[in-house]
C-alpha cells in the first residue's frame, strides 16, 4: 500500500531562517531590529524594510555559505522522522533566493539534518501545484492557495505557527503549533502506524 504524500515547507518550519535573518537585518541597520518592526498582519518580516536595506539584507542572505550554516529548529528531525513512518514526505519549498547556490545549499542542509534526498525535495514558488494529502507551510496564503486547488479537496493543509506569524490573527482554523498536533491530525486521517 501506497504512504499518503506529506508536503512540508523548509524555512520556519523546518530550519530557522528568522533569527539568522534578524541578525542580518540588525547588522544593516546598526541597531537590533525586534521582528515586532515587522508588519502584524503579514507573514512577511520583510515587507515593510526600505528598498536600500532590503537590498543589502538580500546580498547578506545571498552570500555563500549563509544558507548552508541554517540550522533546524528543535524538534523537527525528530518529527520528520515520525512522519516518514506514516507518509511520504517531500519538502515543497520557495527558491526565492537570488544567490545562486541558495538551491544547493538547501539541498545540502536538508539532506544533512533530515536525511532528506534531492529527489525529495520541490523547489517551487507556486506550491498550489503540487498535489499530497497533507501540506504544512507557515504562509497561510500558501496554505488557503493549495487547499483551493480540487486535486487537494480532500486533503489536510495546515498553517504551521512561528514567532514570524504569531500575530497574524487569521487562519486559526488551520493554524497548527506543535509537530504532536501535526502527527496526531496524520494520524486521525490515516490510522496510527
């Protein structure tokens, strides 16, 4: 029998990109920059950065070797772990890096600290195309986007919850905040393993 396919994004959920990109941020502006700077009704910390700072932020977060030094957030191998039990699991996550290596580097990490193969890892920016029975993403426009697709009708997206969208007070219908509550939604779909 066939696992059910698990989506699940990179940054914020699996590996911190925040606070490397706080530290960026800060550097740039030569004070900290508390992420409370950040727009409350966005999942964007970005959105708000002058264009000059936000282009010396990306070249910070462009440069080699800054994604390869990301490191995973607590927890998260051992979950990854758990659910391979159950599904297969494929990370869906955004190239939206400029720096050329940013691809490979995610590649690297992702196979150093989950075990995680090139061949399961989806590098796509409209992750809506991408069909499995279970998707987990800390954008919930990601997350609204992919459930309206009909090939995912039946299926469970979930909007992972981090200190980046904390105050995003939308989506709690879908809003998930422990990798127990993810594993016990695949677990109440399909049956425990």
């Amino acid at each position: 029998m066939t696992k059910p396919r698990f989506l699940i994004d990179a940054d914020e959920v699996l590996i911190n990109f925040v606070d490397p990109a706080i530290e960026a941020i800060s550097q740039v502006l030569g004070r900290p920059w508390p992420l409370d700077e950040a727009p409350p009704d966005t999942w964007d910390m970005f959105g708000d950065l002058p264009e000059d700072v936000q282009h010396e932020v990306d070249r910070i977060i462009d440069a080699p070797g800054w994604c390869s030094e990301l490191e995973p957030y607590p927890g998260s191998q051992d979950a990854v772990h758990e659910l391979q039990k159950r599904c297969e699991v494929f990370v869906l996550t955004s190239p939206r890096r400029k720096g050329r290596q940013w691809v490979y580097e995610r590649n690297l990490s992702l196979l150093r600290y989950f075990g995680i193969r090139r061949g399961r890892i989806i590098q796509a920016s409209p992750k809506y195309v991408c069909a499995g029975m279970f998707f987990l993403d800390d954008n919930p426009d990601h997350v609204v986007e992919w459930q309206a697709e009909p090939y995912n009708a039946e299926s469970i997206g979930m909007f992972w919850s981090t200190k980046h969208n904390a105050r995003l007070t939308q989506h709690d219908d879908i809003r998930v905040r422990s990798w127990d509550e993810v594993i016990g939604i695949v677990e109440r779909r399909i049956g425990a393993a």
